[in-house]
C-alpha cells in the first residue's frame, strides 16, 4: 500500500515510517532534517540514504551512504552535542549509526539483533545521553545507548507487541508544569517512551531500576496503529500523545499528572489510512498525512476541540488556508 510523504513545517518531507512508499517518490520511505533545518536525509528502497545541504534553500547533494542489505524504512538524527549523527534501520534486521568526523561520513556503529525488520528509530532527549529506541516487526523493541567510552550497550524488551512494533516515540526531558512549579522543573524526569504495534495498541515504557517495563496500555484504534508521537513539551501542564492507525483515526491522548489515566479523544475519522503524525517544535499543532493523499496541520481550539487549520493536496507546492467548504 502506498502513502504521500509528509512535509514538515519548512516545507521538505519528513519521516513516514515503516514500508512506507511516498506516491510521488516511489522509492524514498523517509526523510528527515537535521536540529537545525540545514542538512537533509533520505532512504530508500535502493538500501542507500542521501545526505544533502539545505542551507541555502536548495538540495545540493553531500554524500551516499551505503551499508544496509535492504530497503531502508527510516532515520533519525541524534542532538547536535553528540556531533553530526544519524541512526537509520531496515528491512535487513539492521541498524546503522553513522556520524561525521572530519568532514568524511562512516559507519560508527551497528545493532543486529532483532529477528525480522526494524520500522523505526528514535533519537531520546539529549539530556538522557546518546540512547536509541528501535521498534521492530519481531515484536520486540532495542533501546541502545552509549557508554560513552566507544562501547554500545543495549536492553531488549521482548513481546512489546504481538505481530510487530511499528513505531516508536520518547517522551520529552521537561516535566509537565514545569513551567509554573518551579519544585517540578527540579525533578529527575523518568525516562519514558511510547510504541505503537499491529494488536492494535500504544504502550507506554518507563525506566525503572535499568529496566524498561510496561507502565500503560492505551487502548483505542481497531487496526494496525502505524504511528506515535509524543508531544514537545514547553513545561505545560499535561503530557500529550498523538497516534494515528489503519483504522483511518488520530487519537489524541492527554495526561495531566494527577493520575495514571490518559484522557482519550478522537482528532478526526480519516477517509483513508492514516500513514503519520508529527508536532511542531512547540507542540501545539499536528501535521497528519495519510492514504487521501493530504497533509493536514491540526490545532486545539480554546474550547478543547481540534480544529483543522489547513491542508494540501498531492501534487501541490505549498500549505495553505483550508477551503472554507471543507
């Protein structure tokens, strides 16, 4: 089945995840821009990703990078302390860390243990250390991370969900209310990231003791849940998960720290699949593309409803206002 690729708020693409064949770049699955907005990656099925400079607002080709035996299905790029990095998986079981030493890029490191694809990578906050979340069609999901002394090491967490994880998503370092408790910003933020899986579910993980374990289990699409993101967080006063399915839903899910109970809540019934979801840099607005071939930018109203703020169509250069009809 075959997906538009999403463009982020610059206007290049950006990611689209797992077996995710753009229609207008048959072969490209995923592309994603640097922290800050100046280098662009690309995947395809041809097992290459392509780094460009787009500083100057044109694509001007830096480098190939070959190592993957399959087609390639996503990337992630690490926080600028780390250097010039980039973790990319595949339909080779593998993935690939790569970074930029002395102008030259090159293969820093290598995970191949999961049994089956790896649909994604996620990059957590800088301020966890260089740690990677990969989710997997063998249902499991590797989080890796560096020692710091050039050594990896990893925890797998085995049955993370039935038929394959399709993606993965971390939570942001700032703490929610964090930005009116000022006893809240001072807290050690738990390390927490989010999946999304074919049973159908989201899962919550949490570190606890050097462990990852299973801290929620949200339930709410009835078909393969194809994407997660977890919402930048300014120190607002609630955390913020959007999670979009074959089911053709975005489910907005929200938490405001008083309990464990996350507030479900339908952004929109789609015409088609719904491919990927991504937030803005502050969080507040929700690009959705999906099987009808629109992007969509989405915004919570004042009163509590999401409200569609504009689209574009395949085939169109530019986002704009939404028809006053649709």
């Amino acid at each position: 089945m075959k997906q538009p690729m999403l463009t982020n708020f610059d206007g290049f693409p950006i990611g689209v995840g797992m077996n995710h064949c753009p229609l207008r770049f048959m072969d490209q699955h995923d592309a994603q821009l640097d922290y800050y907005g100046t280098k662009l990656a690309t995947c395809s099925s041809d097992r290459s990703i392509k780094l460009f400079d787009v500083s100057s607002g044109q694509q001007t080709l830096i480098t190939h990078l070959w190592g993957h035996e399959g087609p390639v299905w996503q990337l992630a790029w690490a926080h600028p302390m780390f250097g010039n990095m980039l973790a990319s998986c595949g339909y080779d079981r593998k993935v690939i860390i790569w970074k930029e030493t002395n102008g030259t890029w090159a293969k820093l490191y290598e995970y191949a243990n999961h049994d089956s694809s790896v649909n994604s990578v996620s990059f957590s906050p800088h301020e966890y250390g260089l740690m990677l979340a990969c989710g997997s069609s063998d249902g499991s999901i590797s989080v890796i991370s560096s020692t710091g002394d050039g050594t990896w090491d990893f925890k797998k967490i085995s049955n993370a969900h039935t038929m394959g994880c399709n993606a993965v998503s971390w939570a942001p370092a700032t703490a929610p209310n964090a930005l009116f408790d000022q006893q809240s910003g001072q807290q050690q933020v738990v390390k927490r990231f989010v999946s999304g899986g074919c049973d159908f579910l989201v899962k919550i993980w949490v570190e606890d003791n050097g462990q990852w374990v299973e801290e929620q289990k949200l339930e709410g699409h009835s078909d393969w849940v194809r994407d997660v993101a977890w919402a930048p967080s300014i120190g607002l006063v609630k955390s913020v998960i959007a999670t979009c399915s074959q089911d053709c839903r975005v489910i907005i899910w929200s938490n405001d720290g008083t309990s464990s109970d996350w507030e479900r809540k339908t952004l929109n019934k789609f015409d088609d699949v719904v491919w990927h979801v991504s937030w803005s840099t502050t969080g507040n607005i929700l690009a959705v593309s999906g099987g009808d071939n629109k992007v969509t930018l989405w915004k919570e109203s004042l009163e509590g409803q999401w409200v569609c703020i504009s689209e574009v169509n395949k085939g169109q250069g530019q986002l704009g206002d939404r028809p006053s009809s649709g």
